[in-house]
C-alpha cells in the first residue's frame, strides 16, 4: 500500500481515537499470567467514564490475567489504522459495578452479563498511554497519551 495522504494532526489523531471508543464495538484485550504467557482475546467494550468497560469470565485466562496482572494492553483490529491502549484494571463483581457502566455496556452490545452466569466480572480500564498511527509517516507524534494525561 502506497502512503497518500498527509499525516494527521496530534488534535485529528486523539479525535480519531475517541470516536472509534465510542462508535466501535470489539477491541483486542492483551494480557499475560504470572509466567508471562499472553492471552490475544477480542471482546465487547464501551467506553464510560474516561475508561474502557468489558466483562468477562473470572476463570477464564483472560479474566484471571486482568484480575491478577492489573494492566492491559488493548488495540482495535485494522492494522491500517493502529489504537493502542495500555492501562490500569479495577476489577468489579456484577453486584458491584457502577450501574451507569453496565448499562452503557448493555445498551451499546444488547448484553447484559449481570443476568448471565455468576462467574461474569466486570473489568474497568483506566487509560495510562495511548498511541495512534497509520502507516510509517505517523510513527512520529504517535504518543497522544503518557501517564494517564492526555498530550493534546
């Protein structure tokens, strides 16, 4: 693929970022165990609060690692156009979720994990970087978030 366009602006790159939290509805989950075994999973979110929600399965790998490992790295899936967000996890049981949280999940996926099996938790996380880019010519000016502050 040949690079036409130009490089975004810092403003159009965090514009662009928020409005894919907003509009998409999967987002990749990366996580690792103790031994530092990675877990690749894609699972619903919504972006509440300054923060991505999702929810999984306690006990499955992806839930443990969140649980036990507290930091994620998430990224949505075209490799044309990269969001990167690596951040901090709280983890909530169903009867201890925000309720605006759960049904902004519920209300954007038509899934509400509140009324699915028990062993559902609910995961928020807390941005600490963001990095966007397309292609090579972006690489530059791709940090739009460090500790937790926004850059632009």
């Amino acid at each position: 693929m040949k690079i036409t366009g130009p490089a975004r602006s810092p403003g159009q790159r965090k514009r662009d970022v928020l409005s894919r939290l907003e509009r998409e509805t999967d987002i990749w989950v990366a996580t690792a165990d103790g031994t530092g075994l990675p877990c690749l999973v894609p699972l619903w979110f919504v972006w509440h609060g300054e923060a991505v929600w999702l929810s999984t399965r306690i006990t499955s790998p992806t839930g443990r690692n969140l649980r036990d490992g507290g930091r994620a790295r998430l990224a949505f899936g075209d490799t044309r156009d990269v969001v990167l967000l690596d951040g901090d996890v709280t983890v909530f049981s169903s009867a201890g979720v925000p309720g605006p949280a759960a049904e902004a999940l519920r209300a954007k996926t038509g899934w509400d994990p509140r009324g699915d099996s028990p062993s559902y938790a609910w995961f928020r996380i807390r941005p600490r970087a963001v990095e966007a880019w397309h292609e090579e010519h972006e690489l530059r000016g791709r940090h739009l978030m460090r500790d937790g502050v926004w850059a632009v």
